[in-house]
C-alpha cells in the first residue's frame, strides 16, 4: 500500500512540473477530422468565452458527460469529450476539469464528430474534440465570486486562477480554486399521530457551510517520434459544516430544544497518466490512476427540555480511508478500411476502512461507548478484466461496434465482519451508428454492464441527524444489468439542435434496502427495471425576429419497478430520480455588451423505504433564477445573478410505522423549509 503522504507529495510534484514546464503545442494544429461539424471562436464571439469549457458548454443540443459517473475502473471510455484527440486519463480530474484549465485562445477548433472516427473502444454517438495549438506564449484566465444569502454571513472567496502553455512537445496546464459552499433553511415541522392529531410543531433553522479548496494540473508530451504522454493530478479540501436548531413545543409536555452538529474534514488525491506509443502495425497504451481519500467525521445531538430535565448527548465518530488504484493497457490496431481492434487488459485494487463508534449519555451523565456491529471494518476488492473490441464501416453511412468481455474479482471483508467471495462476470455491448443524412444520426447500443458496489454498503453507521442508521451488509453483491439504449441527435441548422435518449435497463441483484437482522440496511433483490429518457435541446430565436436569443433545456425522466423485500408491493427503486429539468432563455443583445437570462429548475424523487419508515424529499415550486451580464467591464466579464426568484421550499415527508411497514403508521413529520433569496455577483477576466 502506497502511503498517503506519498501520493499527496506525487502530487505536489506533477503540480510544480506543470507550473514550471514552458508553454506550448505543436507548431501545426492537427487536420480535420473527417465528417466533422466544426466551431470555432467566431461561433461563440457572442457569449465571449474565456476557457474551452465555456465554449463547450454553448454547443447546441450538446452537454457534457462526466468522467466521475461512478462507473467501474478505468474501463472503457466514459464521457464525451476528447482533448486533440486523446481521452483524458482522469476521474475527478476528467475531460471537464482539464476544459477549465485551457484558455479559449488556445483553441483553434471544435469538432463535433462520431466517435468512430476515433479507434477508442467504447466511445459512441457525437463527441467533441478540442483541438489546442499553443503559440509559446503563456496564458490564462482569472474569476472571482461572492455570495449574499439570508441567514448566513456573505463570502468573498469564490476564486479560480488557470493557467496553460507549452514549448516544442511539451505542454501543461494548472488550476488553482476556492469555491465555498453555503445553505440556509427555516421554518416549521408538523408531528402528528397515525390519524392526524397534533402531537408536537417544532422550529427549526438549518446551516450549511463548507470551505472547498483545490489545486490541479496537468502536462503533456508529444515528441516527434509520434509516442503521445500525459500525466495529470489534482488534490482538494474539503471541510463541511452542518448545523440545525430546532425549538420543540410539544401539545402535551414541556417545551424542549436540539441541537445538531455535523463536521467533516476531507482530503483528496488523485494522479493519473497514460503512455501511448507505436508497436508493431498498432499502438500500445498504458494508463494508471490512483486516487486517495481520508475523511474525518463527527456528529453530536444535543437535546434536553427548557427546564433543564431530559437531557440526553449523542456522539458518532468515523474516520474513514479510501482508495482506488487502477493499471490498464490497451492495444490497437486500425485499417485503412475504417476497420480497428482493440485489445484491453485492466487491473484495479479498491478499499475502505471504517473505524467509528457511537456514545451516548442520558441526564447529564458522562458519554458511553454504545454497541454498534461491523462498524470497524476494512472491505477491499480485486478484479482484473480483459475485452476484445472491434468496430467497422459496415457502409459509408453505417458503423458498429462489438465488445466482448469478463472480469474476475475478489471481495474480502475484516474486522467486525469477515467474509471472502470471488465472482465471475461477463461484459460487453454492441453499437451501430447511422448517419441518416447531414443532419441526423441514430445510435443504438446493447450493453451487459457489472455495478460498481458502494463500499459504505458494507459497514454500519449511524445517522444522528434523522435519528436512524443502517445495518451494515457483508454479502453484498455486484449489480448486473442488460441496458438497451436509443439516442437521436438532430440538427438544425440555423434553427438549433436536439438531442433524445431513450433506455431500459433489466437489472439483476440489484442493491436496494432489505431487513438485516432487527433493522434494515442495503441489499441485493433479485431483479428490477428502469426506462427512461434523457434531452438537450437548444432553440435560436433569431429566426422569429428574437435576435441573439436562444432556449436551452436539458431534463431526464426515469420511471422504475421493484418488487418490496418486506411488504411485497411493487415499488419504485428506493430513493431514485424520478425527474429532472432546467431550461434557461438568454438573450446576447445584439451590437452590446450586454446579455441577460433566465431560467428554472425542478426535480423530484421517489420515496425511501426503510423498515420501519419511508420518506420523500422534494422542492416547490423550482429553483427560479435570473441575471445580468456585461462582456466588457474593462476587459472583465461581470455577471449578478438572483436565485431562488419562484421562493422555491425543501419539503420533506416521513412516515413511522409500529414495529415495520407492514404495521400501522404512528407518526408522521411534515416540514417546508424557506431559504429565501440568493445574490451572486461575479467577475473573471483573461491574461
């Protein structure tokens, strides 16, 4: 095992490389990519980008996949976007964060492209490709934030600093970044009994503040022999801190107070780097990752009436270490035909370990330790994975692609529990792309797929603040499922672009929540569904005499059936998304610098279900927002923004039941939570 202080000096290292390197590219930006729909800075002169983020983010009918999706290992390619070509080998330092680090004069193009365009096995539908060509000199782009909120004081340290350059075949990029959380809620909670009769209201006041800090950077190689290097690296901080209030008046009884308190402190590390170079008539890639995580955590309640009697203290304490560490080679081969094999091997080594106890104390007295099981543990995993993949032209408007697949693996558990499993997968997909006309592509995609387990499955914990906890599972399984996917991508021309995916997914063993000795906790169930559909559209407005105006939207809907493990009853997936959209109206009003928008927000969830209670959180009517810019504030971008306009309210409904859900209902909580308006003012320049 590699030490922690290890990795974070690796870091630190690759970071001062990057920052040190001298600055640029090729000489000669690399040719067009075939088939390619092509942006450049004139494309986007109307909203005056300052990185290649923002520049992707104005595609039309395009967003951004992420790298982080929790996907397993390294795999086969995640996300949809490619710098000069090549997949940034990366997680939480992906294609996104690496977009943010490169200033848009270093763009030289776009390229919306199908991705089998490139020999990257995996990669399907539309892709971007940003093309960078540096020019020795060093440049980069500055912002700065600040908040006002009700409840909570402001902050004035919402900074990010990028910088990127090169020289001959060396390039970098770095980024450092302050970017504080706040959240502030009040209002009244309704307790009542199983038919409705008052029994307590309470006033609570909810705080969130967290300091988020994070520093990143990468650099690449290009030499002349055509070998392609990349190393990148990014550590964060990331200190939270929750704290809510409650006045308790109860019908019969004195009236009391609680007090929660939350606090964690996270560090992050995360390196990562890939070889690529010729070998025979293909190419050879080698990727690593590693990533280390260590979070500190402590909860405490207080409560007790106002006239000093029933006073109770409860403290949960969890020190928490993860990490992940991946090697994958890949081989290639590609024909002049459009024909390409791939040849993947992949290795990955996963942990956490949990120390935590639980202490309690009732009229005052000292805390004493209470017994929580399996809440000590260490669950680790081992898996190597191998899969063949070969794409072709099956005309000059068709391709597919075909993978084959398995992996073994290993899950152990020690500690409070102990348990050793070896599994056995199969995976793989296959995809075919048609380019119906200029103007519209299908894609369809069949895939078997292996979960990613949530190591906190395994072990107990305890939740102070909602006054539950769960069960910790030592026979958890991983989740396989059978996905079939369809995906449109339409564009049209002057008017806009969309796009719409419609899936089903058969799941088998899939994790869900299911009774564990006296509680309950997660668990495998024998099968589920889900169908959905996911759209990004955008609409320009010119054409209706709405001049340098346009209407995006992006949404997902999913609907979802499994069957109860404790009732029976059909259900949904416990705590799933049910829906989600955000559509925005932006107006760049021509021949100023002047822009201005709105938009609105809206999502909901389906219910928990736990053994004894369910639950539903949700949010009315939406998160409203509106905002001003100038492109040209000296040379600076300001933008002030007001958010939460439609007074939008975090609602939540619980259910107790006696004894479990199959009794009747004994107590229900009904709370709406007000967080009033939110003033953002920012600024952010280029050098």
């Amino acid at each position: 095992m590699i030490p922690f202080t290890r990795l974070a000096a690796s870091a630190c290292f690759s970071l001062a490389t990057s920052f040190i390197a001298l600055s640029a590219v090729a000489d000669m930006a690399p040719e067009t990519t075939p088939g390619a729909t092509i942006y450049t800075m004139d494309d986007f002169s109307q909203y005056a980008p300052r990185t290649a983020l923002e520049m992707v983010s104005r595609i039309p009918g395009f967003s951004i996949q992420g790298d982080d999706d929790g996907s397993r290992g390294f795999g086969q390619a995640s996300g949809n976007v490619l710098i000069n070509g090549q997949r940034v080998s990366g997680k939480s330092n992906g294609a996104t964060e690496s977009l943010d680090r490169i200033s848009a004069s270093s763009v030289v193009r776009l390229e919306l492209v199908d991705a089998s365009a490139f020999e990257i096995a995996g990669l399907s539908g539309h892709v971007v490709n940003v093309i960078t060509n540096g020019d020795g000199a060093v440049s980069g782009t500055w912002r700065w934030r600040a908040r006002f909120r009700d409840n909570l004081p402001p902050f004035y340290n919402g900074l990010n600093l990028t910088l990127s350059g090169g020289q001959g075949d060396i390039s970098w990029s770095f980024e450092a970044e302050s970017s504080p959380e706040r959240g502030a809620s009040n209002g009244p909670e309704f307790v009542t009994d199983g038919i409705g009769n008052l029994i307590q209201r309470r006033e609570e006041d909810f705080t969130y503040a967290a300091e988020y800090v994070s520093v990143s950077g990468s650099v690449g190689w290009t030499p002349a022999s055509g070998a392609i290097g990349n190393l990148n690296a990014k550590t964060t901080l990331f200190q939270p801190d929750r704290k809510e209030t409650s006045k308790l008046f109860p019908v019969n009884g004195p009236e009391g107070r609680r007090l929660y308190e939350g606090a964690e402190d996270e560090v992050f590390v995360e390196v990562g780097g890939d070889y690529e170079f010729g070998f025979g008539p293909g190419r050879l890639k080698a990727i690593g990752l590693v990533r280390r995580e260590d979070s500190p955590i402590i909860d405490r309640v207080f409560r007790g009436d106002v006239d000093g009697m029933d006073i109770s203290e409860s403290l949960f304490t969890r020190d928490i270490e993860e990490g992940e560490y991946i090697l994958r080679t890949e081989y290639g081969l590609a024909f002049e035909n459009g024909n390409d094999w791939q040849f993947a091997l992949e290795g990955a080594f996963n942990y956490l370990d949990q120390q935590s106890s639980l202490a309690s104390s009732e009229g005052g007295s000292p805390l004493e330790l209470q017994t929580l099981p399996n809440a000590n543990s260490r669950v680790e995993e081992q898996r190597g994975e191998v899969s063949v993949t070969h794409g072709r032209r099956l005309s000059p408007s068709v391709t597919g692609q075909v993978s084959m697949g398995a992996e073994i693996s290993e899950l152990s558990q020690s500690g409070d529990a102990s348990n050793v499993r070896t599994f056995t997968r199969p995976k793989g997909f296959a995809s075919l792309s048609w380019q119906v006309d200029p103007s519209l592509k299908l894609v369809t995609r069949l895939e078997r797929e292996v979960g990613q387990l949530d190591f906190f499955d395994f072990v107990s914990s305890v939740n102070l603040s909602a006054g539950n906890g769960e069960n910790g599972n030592p026979e958890i399984v991983p989740e396989q499922s059978w996905r079939l996917s369809a995906q449109a991508e339409k564009n049209y021309g002057g008017w806009g672009a969309a796009t719409l995916e419609v899936f089903y997914s058969d799941i088998e063993d899939i994790v869900d929540r299911v009774p564990i000795g006296t509680g309950d906790g997660p668990g495998n169930l024998d099968s589920a569904w889900r169908v959905g559909a996911e759209w990004d559209a955008t609409l320009k407005l010119d054409k209706v005499g709405f001049a340098g105006a346009e209407l995006s939207f992006e949404g997902e809907y999913f609907e979802s059936e499994v069957s109860d493990p404790l009732t029976g009853e059909v259900r949904p997936i416990n705590d799933s998304s049910k829906y989600w959209m955000l559509a925005e109206m932006r107006q760049d009003v021509p021949r100023t610098d002047w822009a201005w928008g709105v938009g609105f927000e809206r999502w909901e969830r389906n219910p928990y279900y736990r053994l004894s209670e369910t639950g539903q959180e949700g949010a009315r009517p939406g998160f409203g927002f509106a905002y001003v810019e100038h492109k040209d504030l000296w040379g600076m971008t300001g933008q002030a923004m007001i958010g939460n306009v439609a007074n939008q309210n975090d609602t939540f409904r619980r259910q107790l039941y006696d004894t479990n859900r199959l009794g009747n209902v004994v107590r229900v909580e009904d709370r709406a939570r007000d967080f009033g308006p939110i003033v953002t003012v920012q600024l952010e320049g280029k050098f």
